[in-house]
C-alpha cells in the first residue's frame, strides 16, 4: 500500500480506512494514528499544538465536490444559501459552477 502525495507515493502499513473527515480527525486526536487530513478540519487543533503536522511539503492530491440540483430558476432559498457556502469555504482551482447540462470547466463562480 502507498499514500498518495503529489508528486511521489510513500509506502505504508495501512492500520484503518475511513471516508469520514471528522471521524478521522477524532481518531487522530485520540492517538489512533497518522491521517491525511484537510487544513479545513485541521488547522485549528494544528494551531492549538492538539495535533503535529507532519510532512509539511508534501499535499494530498485535491479533491473535487459536485452540487448537483434540479434547476437554478424558483431555486429555494436554502440551495442557494447553501451553494454560496461551497463558494465561500472551499478554495476554486479548476472550477466553478455550471449550468444545468453544461459540459466542461468554468474558472470562476457564476
């Protein structure tokens, strides 16, 4: 097994596997392991010395979030609330939003 950094992969005995940040960030707070985890869920138990960043050159590769809805037009409060939060929280590198049936990238939010 490897730990895929970008731009090398570091072997490792994989002890567990979660898909979930929080509970991964609990579980690493309680002295369960290393975890790769996001800055957005780290950074205050970083700043607070409660966790130790390891390897800090090295990055996880990006992952990507789709917001899928069934139109932008009699939109509900709460979708758009919602989608401006995604906006607002999560750093846009490659994307932004799309139309319904649109294909390809956009490279800054609508």
């Amino acid at each position: 097994r490897y730990w895929p950094l970008l731009g090398e992969h570091l072997p490792c005995q994989r002890m567990m596997t979660c898909n979930n940040i929080t509970f991964a960030r609990e579980a690493t707070l309680a002295g369960a392991g290393i975890f790769g985890l996001p800055v957005m869920i780290s950074e205050e138990a970083v700043r607070s010395g409660r966790l130790v960043e390891l390897l800090p050159e090295a990055r996880l590769p990006v992952g990507e979030v789709y917001a899928i809805y069934p139109s932008r037009r009699f939109q509900a409060m709460k979708v758009k609330t919602f989608l401006d939060f995604l906006i607002a929280s999560l750093p846009i590198t490659r994307g932004g939003l799309l139309e319904p049936g649109a294909v390809g990238l956009l490279t800054s939010p609508a």
